[in-house]
C-alpha cells in the first residue's frame, strides 16, 4: 500500500506541477471578512509537495485541470486560471461575480456523496443539493469543510486515474459515488485581493436559451451505480 501510494503521488505531483500554473499573489491568510474574495488550494499525499489550485467550469468544481476562461469580468485581464470564491455569513460558498443576475452558488449534492459544483442564476441545482454550511478554519489551518467533512479528489476520466481534472466530493466514503481511485485531500482557503471578479461557464438557463435550455439536476449523468 506505501509503495503504491508513493508511486500515485509521484504521478500526480509531477504531472500536476509541470502543467498547472501558479498565481502571482497568495496571502495565506485565511479571508478576514464574509464577502472577501479567496482561492483554494488542495494538498495531500498523492499530489506530493505542490499544492494545486481550485477551478471552476461547467457547472463543476475540480481540483487542477484546464480552467474555462471566465466572462464578465471587473478587469482587462484576459487569462484566469482559478476559481475565486466568497463566502457569506450564512455559511454558503459562491464564485466571486459581479452580475446579480448570474450570481453562481456552489452546492453539494448530498444524495450523491457530496459530489460539488456551482448553479447559476435561475439554474436549477441538483435534487439533493445542500447549499450550506461551508466552512473555513480561519483561527488557524484555514481547511475547507462541508458540515463537518473533508474533501476527496476523484479522477474524471477513469481511464486516465493520475490526470487531472479531479472532482471535489465532500465525503467520508472510500468511493464516493462508486468511483475508483479517490483520494484524500486537504482544502485551504487563501486571501485573493487582486483577482477579478468574473461569471464562470455555466449551462444556459432556460431565460437565456429556451431552445435548448439546461440543468444540473443530473450533472454526472444519471443516477450513481450501486455500492459496492
């Protein structure tokens, strides 16, 4: 079990830090006040000394992983690589937005393991999302938690279990959601005070594209298998 921990963690480390930029600016610090902008990055084992930032695309909260550019942001800058969040006194998470008719809430879908992305607008969330309590250690570690339990990364390409993205899934479970190849992470939060404030992709709401308008009501396409 060590050697195939240490040999999960030098492909990830590896791959992972050559292939995923770093911000310019992180005070690791956790956010002093609710509504400040923050980042989260991810620690653990498998991914060895350098930790890998948070992103957020399609509805989906990842860990590493090719980013979808933003739109709608505060500033000129054309290139953001990571997800930026706040968090309100209510204990819920958001995308750090400046459009109130796009604000983009992140959720957890407690019927499917804790499984963790974002709606947008009007979207619909799925049927079991919880909405809070997300929560920051800000006395001291600055770990991210969702009523009270970690975060697991799991691979999204099963064929593929050391390449980013990796899915966030807030859960106790050795397999969340049935998936193999989960592993242990460590979220921390961290100030931000330069970045954009942005609207992160998302499917269209039924206002925008009637036609062809979406949900994440089943965002990882249908029901969990069984248990094993």
């Amino acid at each position: 079990m060590l050697t195939q921990t240490f040999s999960l963690a030098v492909l990830l480390g590896t791959g992972l830090a050559s292939a995923q930029r770093q911000p310019l600016v992180i005070v690791d610090e956790a956010p002093y006040a609710f509504g400040d902008p923050f980042g989260i990055e991810a620690t653990g084992e498998a991914f060895g000394l350098a930790p890998i930032q948070v992103t957020a695309s399609n509805g989906r909260i990842y860990i590493g992983g090719n980013q979808t550019q933003p739109t709608n942001c505060s500033s000129a800058q054309t290139v953001h690589d990571f997800a930026t969040f706040i968090w309100r006194s209510d204990r819920t998470f958001w995308l750090y937005g400046q459009d109130p008719a796009h604000a983009q809430q992140v959720w957890a879908d407690v019927g499917a393991d804790g499984l963790t992305g974002y709606s947008t607008g009007k979207e619909a969330t799925p049927g079991q999302a919880s909405l809070s309590p997300f929560e920051i250690d800000v006395n001291g570690t600055r770990i991210v938690t969702f009523n009270g339990v970690g975060a697991k990364g799991c691979p999204e390409d099963s064929t593929k279990p050391t390449t980013a993205p990796f899915g966030i899934w807030f859960s106790s479970e050795v397999k969340p959601g049935n998936l193999a190849n989960c592993f242990d992470v460590t979220l921390k939060a961290y100030k931000t005070p330069y970045r954009d404030a942005c609207t992160y992709s998302h499917l269209a709401s039924c206002d925008e594209a009637p036609e062809s308008c979406g949900s994440m009501k089943d965002p990882v396409g249908g029901i969990p298998p069984a248990r094993e």
